[in-house]
C-alpha cells in the first residue's frame, strides 16, 4: 500500500524491495484511491498523480458469487474489500478458491449456509 501524498521514486523503491509488482492507493484518510504498477512509478511525481482507478471492488460482507463476478467481469487478479469507502484488504483467486472449498465441504457435512466460515468477504 502507499498513500496518494508519496513520492513515487520512494514507492517504487519500497515495491521493489517487497517483491511487488503493483500497490492500492490510500488517499490521507485512509479511503482506496486507486491502484499503481510499478512500471508507472519510474514517471516521477506523486503516487496519486499516476494512480488509476479501482473498478474492481466489492463490499465487505458481499457473497463470495458477487466477488467472483466482479473478478470476471474486469479480468481482475484481484479486488479490492470495502466498508464503505475504506479500504480493508484484497481478495484474490487463491482466496477465493479457499473460501469456495469451505463452502462446499460445508455443503457435503450439512453445515448451515450461515454457520459456514469465509461465506463472504468478510474474511479478505
């Protein structure tokens, strides 16, 4: 993560050195504004200034079908979690497969639908 504010030479440093390839954007109150690559980074100026926008984002507590969705529908490697505008976290492909395999073993068990842990995001 990095913050609308930061130099984009100190993000990309700090990106590099975590291994990363992109970071989520937080403006000063701490909301998603976005997202970044690191190959924009190198361009200078403020990470805010190069951010894009995040279209793909559910809400916290969203079913896990929403979230698959929304990850198809932008051929997205992952989304954003949200409560409200705030930013909680991420969810990707390996995630999600995991919460759908809770899911389904629940389903072979009986369990309850509302009993089964990581039915939505909740847990991104």
């Amino acid at each position: 993560m990095t913050r609308v504010d930061e130099p984009a030479g100190q993000a990309l440093e700090r990106l590099r050195a975590q291994g990363g390839r992109w970071a989520v954007v937080l403006d000063r109150a701490g909301d998603l504004h976005g997202w970044v690559g690191a190959g924009e980074l190198v361009a200078g100026g403020t990470v805010g200034e190069l951010a894009h926008r995040m279209t793909a984002w559910v809400p916290v507590g969203a079913p896990l079908k929403q979230a698959f969705g929304v990850m198809l529908q932008y051929d997205a490697g992952w989304v954003a979690v949200l409560e409200g505008s705030r930013f909680l976290g991420v969810l990707t492909p390996a995630r999600l497969h995991e919460a759908l395999r809770r899911s389904v073993d629940a389903d072979t068990r009986g369990v309850r639908r509302g009993q089964v842990p990581f039915d939505s995001v909740a847990d991104a």
